[in-house]
C-alpha cells in the first residue's frame, strides 16, 4: 500500500498537477486489490456477543479506515491543492508540545499565548510562501506583512 501511495506521489509531482482520470481508474483498481489482500489476511473478529463494537484488530482497523475514506486518501492524486501528507498539521500542533517539554512548562499563560500566537502567524505566513526571515524582520519594524485571506 505504501509502495502505491508514494508512487501515485511521484506521479502526480512529475505531472505538476492531478492525474488523468485514467492513471486514478488504474491506481484506485491497485488500491482496491490490495485492500482485498488485507482484509483476506486480516479478517474481522466475529461479534463477542457483549454490548458495543467488537474490538478489532489495528490492521483490520486501518483496512476499514483505508476502505471508508478512500476518497480523501486519493484526493491528493485529483486536487492539486491538497498535500500528500498532513504533516504542515502535524507540525502545528507538534511544536507548542516540544516547546513545553524542553522548558518543563510555560512560564505564565500569557507566555504561552504569545508563543502560541507567534507559531501561528509564522505557520500561516509560511504555507502562503511568505520568507520568514523576511517577514520577522517587517514585523520587528513595525509593518508585519498580513495574511492573505481566502
């Protein structure tokens, strides 16, 4: 799945753009046959007879996931504008976290805030294209560059 997935990647980042409704038939076809290996290999527990959803393996778990949401795993490979990872998301919820462990904690809430704050403009400023070198030094005398607002 993963050799697929990256493949579809590269693909889509030679052609500069989606993939023709071709190339999606063909990898959706792969994707499928693989998700049919998996669910063989990896069957759902069968109903325990208790209240509540059966507890499923992580495999099988993902397999569902995989099959439920196939058309946002693909959305990559149609829309030019949405990334093939999450890891801009990642990222911005990442760092506030690392910043509290290497200092053992936020001094004041107010600190926090401001941190919180600053990651936040330079995160937007950042997946816009905006240097941020650039951009810190605007701020620092007194004209920070704004956003552009969808």
């Amino acid at each position: 799945m993963i050799d697929l997935l990256v493949a579809a990647c590269h693909e889509v980042n030679q052609l500069g753009g989606p993939l023709s409704s071709r190339q999606i038939a063909s990898v959706r076809d792969r994707y499928e046959k693989i998700l049919a290996e998996g669910e063989a290999l990896n069957p759902l527990a069968p109903k325990s007879g208790k209240r509540g959803r059966t507890r499923q393996s992580k495999a099988a778990n993902l397999l569902l996931r995989l099959r439920h949401y196939a058309d946002d795993v693909w959305r990559f490979a149609t829309d030019h504008h949405v990334p093939f990872t999450n890891n801009l998301a990642e990222h911005a919820v990442r760092m506030p976290k690392v910043k509290q462990k290497v200092s053992g904690c936020f001094r004041t809430k107010n600190g926090a805030d401001t941190f919180c704050t600053l990651r936040s403009y330079l995160a937007t400023m950042h997946k816009q294209g905006t240097n941020l070198f650039q951009a810190l030094t605007l701020t620092f005398q007194g004209n920070p560059p704004q956003p552009r607002f969808a």
